[in-house]
C-alpha cells in the first residue's frame, strides 16, 4: 500500500510543481511589461489581473488534484477492507 500511497504523493507534488512552474512563467511575463518603461499604469494593473486570475485558476487545479488524490486513495483503502 505505500506504492499506491508514495503515487498519490509523487502525483499531487507533479501538480504543484506544474502549477508553480506556470506561475513563474506568468511572473517573467509581468517582468517584461514592467521592464519596458512605457507602459501605462493600467497595462501594468491588466498584467497582474491576469496573473491573478491565472494562481487562482492553477491553484484550484491543485485543489482538485488533491482531491482526487483523496478519494483515490480512500477506494484504494476499501477494496484492501473487501480483500481483507
């Protein structure tokens, strides 16, 4: 049962590290609008709007990963108490 435990965790842990390497993608992005110098505060204010809605949207991905993870883990538990 740890095989089926240590899978869940490596998957959970992939998905984190898939939602931070996107969000370090996205903060290169506002680094390059910032950098520029001529852009206007509200291009600047869209840029993170869009970061923003973009960690939600990856961090609720994670959420459901998570929860998938559960409940997998929770079938796994009683088809071990069927077999039992």
């Amino acid at each position: 049962m740890d095989g089926e435990t240590n899978g869940n965790q490596e998957a959970t842990q992939g998905a984190e590290a898939q939602a931070q390497e996107q969000q370090q993608e996205g903060t290169s992005g506002t680094q390059e609008v910032t950098g520029n110098g001529g852009s206007t505060g509200t291009d600047y204010e869209k840029q993170i709007a869009e970061r923003d809605e973009k960690i939600a949207a990856l961090e609720a991905q994670v959420a459901e990963a998570a929860k998938t993870a559960e409940a997998a883990e929770r079938l796994r538990g009683e088809v071990a108490e069927v077999k039992a």
